[in-house]
C-alpha cells in the first residue's frame, strides 16, 4: 500500500494509504475519486498504485498535472518517493517508504473525518475469489509471464507434431508442461500462494478464458466487469466487488476477449474496437478496448443463470407477488401486447424470459434478439439473431431487418429482446395488424418516459410521421407496461403494473393496477414494502371472461393498512 497526504483547500492534511489498483481524479460525480476544488477537472487524472510504487498519467485536463513542477502528459509516469502531485488545487505528497519520513497514517482510534472519507474514495470491497492475497498478487504475476512465455514456445512445438491431436489431449499436455515449467522457475513462491494455484491459472489462461473461468463458474455472481488486467469486479449478490483475481497483463485480457468472439464469426481489432458476443451459456458479453478504452481491454459479462430463474423464484425474493404473476400469465395468455420497462441490469430479460414461458405451446413463436438470450421451453420456436457488419463494412442484419423478416414467417407470437431503434415502428404495425400477443423489453424509468422514448425510436425508423399519428399507433399496440426497477440494496422489484387506456386528445391515458410501496429499510440494509393494488380494474376484464380464464377480480381491491409484505 502507498502512503499518501492528500493537501485540499481549507482542509487539514488527510493521510491516506492507497491500495494497489488504478484511480481516476476528477471533480465530476462520475470520478470514481471526486477532488471538488478549483482547477480540478471533471476527469484529471489516472493513479496507478502497485504495492509499494506509484505511477500518473493526465487524462486531458484543462490545468494539466504536475509532478515535483513537471507536467505530466498521458503516458503513465513513475512517482518516486518524496514527489508532490499537483492536480489544480490539491496536492499529493508520496512518502518516502523510510519508517522516519513516511507520511503519519492514521490509527482506527481518532480518524479525521476528511481523512476517512478521503480514504474510503480509494478502496474497494475485496470478494475473494482466487484464494492468492492481494499483497502476493504483483509477485504471482511476475510468475505467471514468465511461466506463460516459455508455455507458448514449448506448446507450439508440440502442435507441430501433434496436429491432430484431441481437445482432451491438448488439455493434458497444457497441464503436464505447465507443472514442468513451474518446478524449473527459481523464483520462491510468495506466502499463503501454492504452486497448484498458479498451475490452475495459468492454465485457464492458456486453455480457456483466464481468471473468468472462476467468475463464471460461480452461481452467486451475476455479472463480470474487467476494468484492464489488475481491476476485475463482479456483482454478488446485487452488490459490487473487486475480486482478488487479476490477468497476467493487456495480452491475457485480448487473448480471453479473441476466444470469446471467434467461434461466433466476429472480430476486435484497432479498427473495429467493440464488440458484443455471447457465452456458450448465453451469458451476454461486452468488450472494448484501446485506443477507445484508456484503462486497457475492457470486457462486461451479463451471466445467464445455469437454471432459468423461475416466477416462484422471484415471489421468493420479494420482485412480485403470486397475484400479479397470475394476473400477467392471464394477459399473455388473452393476447395482450406486453411492454416491459426498466433500466440497465434492471432484470427485464429475466422477466421478458419468465412471461414468455406463458405463452401456449400449440403457437408458432418467434424470437428476435441482438444477441441470444432467451430460453423458451417450446416445441415450436424459431430463434433469429441479428449480425453485425464484416470487415469490408457489409452483411449487417439488424433487428429491424429481422422484425419485418419475422412478418412473413407466418408467426402467431413475436417477442423482441429489447427494442433500441427503427424495429420499434415495425414491432408496433405488426402489434395492429393481427399479431397480438407479442412482448418487448424498451429501457425506461417508468411507464410514461417509456411511451415518449417508444415515440422517440420511432422517429428514428426515418418517417415524418405526425405525433398524435405514432401516439394512436402506441395506445392501439400496447396492453400492458410492466415497470422493474433495481433498488439500492441491489434487490430487483416489480414497481408498477399500468394499462394503457385509450387516447384523450394528444395525450395517451394510463392507470396503475399494481404498485410497489416502500415501507422502509430492516436492520441489515434490505429495503421493506408491499405490493398493492391501486382498486382501478383492467378495461379488458370482458376479454378474460369471454376466455373463460380463472381470475379473481378481487385482487385489484386496495389492501388494508399495512398491505402485503414480500420476502425482501
């Protein structure tokens, strides 16, 4: 850990050890450490802080940083000991690692208040994942590439004369020399890190997609972030962590991202420097990388549950109540069109994936998506896919040009995994013109900023088409918005339930049917509430009965104070 003092304006010094990773400063609320002083930019600068060193690089700042009265360009430069950094009006002051000259470091006994909120800026929530320690991690490292360079000579010359040789045997022989490779280095192992440790990551890079082997192998977490090789963070349990695992260096991360997107057919490189792509599982995956990354290769992985989760897994976890769950399935199953909204990671798919199991066996159902996540149990299903453009900048197919391709495929249901463009207009004409029954995903905060950006993407399919025209096509297609939101202690709720209602004027009538109340927080951060109906019933309640389809109409009377607590 390096010992800093922080120097701000109009505030004692503050201590502070910075834990080995990389910091962005800046004055802006998105900086993960926020300087609010005069001369600091919205984005500074980048620390990067290894266990006893320390390196700065700008990040295009207006002021510019300086080091000991040098300013510091983009590249990263290192910091000796003793030096000053200057950004705007603040100042850091590097010790110096001698026990005499090294920075005071607070005691738990009487922190600062400055100094704590300064020192909490800088540290992460560790999840330990690899079981190697964070101290022992930069020597571990130095380890593995050395390991991993002689492994890429040795390898080769065994795929010379074993062409065709099995996936299993590969796997052994990536094993076997590994473990002679290891035994050959002389440099000692750091405490607490077993040789098998390091075979096994070596390994995963070598085989398989590197220190994401683990993450992905984990039920628990949710969804991977890797933030360059030495920062990887995940989601656990709604809750984000940086995990104690780490990739060897730039290479290991680009050569995991180059697995991930060969079989599927597409490409990273300089000129194409983004991708989406999907796991064996369906797990959705996100990479980007420099020169449009600042931080190295970066790759997001949205996890497919191994096990769909299931409507009585989320009555289990307080996201809806069995009521509102019959209510939907009663829905789908009279043909209504279904928009769900929310916000990113919010769970739309799951729920998408969940009300689409409603849908009856005996229809043909159609299913587009930019990449394949849905997993429908029906005999009768086609899955399309969209597909990006090649390297010439040809072949595209988008999901618009899926929707209208869907039209002639003779489809009894539709279900688009999110709308985000043109396909919105198609998706609603289709809706009007006999395909009811269909269900989408759109991101939104609420059931009325859903309906104006549902207006907004379908402007951008390039008609001048008059508003009150899109809003009539709007309030025809759509039955139902479903409202999901991710709270702050991570839990996922269904927040609101609205029929759309008719057209008044220009403007497109909705009531609530169901609504979430809060009621407060429990003693471990969990948040408290119930599900309540708002008394108004469905303009269709006619169509269910015709259906002859079993639903209570009682469910739509407002509970009595104190309402109907869910499993939180």
């Amino acid at each position: 850990m390096v010992e800093v003092i922080l120097k701000m304006p109009g505030q004692p010094d503050s201590p502070v050890g910075i834990p080995p990773g990389q910091y962005q400063i800046g004055s802006s609320e998105a900086a993960p450490i926020q300087l609010p002083f005069v001369g600091v930019s919205r984005l500074h600068c980048v620390l990067q802080a290894q266990e006893s060193s320390l390196r700065v690089a700008d990040l295009g700042s207006s002021n510019g940083t300086f080091l000991n009265g040098q300013r510091v360009g983009r590249e990263f430069v290192d910091v000796p000991a003793g030096s000053d950094i200057q950004i705007g009006s603040v100042h850091i002051l590097v010790g110096t690692g001698r026990p005499e000259s090294r920075p005071p470091v607070r005691t738990p006994s009487a922190p600062p208040p400055a100094a704590a909120d300064s020192e909490q800026q800088f540290k992460s929530r560790i999840l330990a994942v690899s079981g190697i320690p964070m101290s022992a991690r930069p020597l571990v490292q130095e380890i593995k590439k050395q390991a991993h360079s002689e492994l890429l000579v040795r390898l080769n010359m065994k795929r010379l004369a074993l062409n065709s040789v099995s996936e299993n045997d590969l796997e052994e022989k990536a094993r076997a020399t590994i473990h002679e490779i290891l035994n050959e280095l002389s440099i000692p192992l750091p405490e607490g890190v077993t040789q098998e440790k390091i075979e096994n990551e070596l390994y995963h890079e070598a085989i398989g997609l590197g220190p994401l082997e683990d993450l992905i192998s984990r039920d628990d977490i949710t969804e991977i972030m890797v933030n360059g090789p030495d920062n990887v963070y995940v989601e656990h349990k709604g809750v984000l962590y940086k995990t104690d695992t780490a990739f060897a260096d730039d290479h290991q991360v680009l050569a995991a991202i180059e697995r991930i997107v060969s079989p599927l057919g597409r490409r990273i490189d300089e000129s194409s420097p983004m991708v989406d792509a999907r796991l064996k599982d369906g797990s959705r995956v996100n990479a980007i990388i420099p020169p449009l990354s600042l931080v190295g290769p970066s790759i997001t992985i949205r996890k497919f549950a191994k096990t769909p989760l299931t409507v009585e897994n989320l009555i289990s976890y307080g996201s809806i109540t069995a009521e509102i769950a019959h209510f939907l399935d009663v829905c789908v199953k009279i043909r209504k069109n279904i928009l769900i909204s929310g916000g990113t990671g919010s769970g739309k798919t799951t729920l998408l994936n969940i009300l689409s199991g409603y849908l009856p066996a005996k229809e043909r159902i159609i299913t587009i998506e930019d990449a394949a996540e849905l997993q429908l149990r029906q005999e009768h299903l086609v899955r399309l896919e969209s597909r990006p453009a090649n390297i010439e900048g040809k072949g595209e197919v988008t999901i618009r040009d899926l929707v209208r391709n869907s039209l002639r495929m003779r489809p009894d249901r539709i279900v688009i995994g999110e709308c985000r463009g043109g396909e919105a207009l198609d998706m609603l004409q289709a809706m009007n013109t006999g395909h009811d029954g269909s269900l989408t995903t759109i991101h939104a905060n609420s059931p009325r900023d859903a309906l104006a950006r549902l207006e907004t993407l379908v402007l951008m399919a390039g008609f001048d088409l008059p508003l009150r025209a899109i809003r009539e096509q709007i309030a025809s297609a759509i039955s139902i918005i479903v409202q999901i939101n991710r709270e702050k202690d991570g839990s996922r709720k269904v927040v609101c339930v609205s029929e759309i209602t008719k057209m008044e004027g220009d403007v497109i009538t909705m009531q609530d049917l169901f609504t979430f109340q809060q009621d407060g927080w429990s003693e471990d951060g969990r948040m408290l509430g119930h599900f309540e109906p708002t008394g108004a019933v469905p303009t269709f309640i006619e169509d269910i009965r015709r259906a002859n389809l079993d639903l209570d109409i009682s469910m739509f009377t407002p509970l009595k104070k104190g309402g109907m607590r869910g499993g939180l």
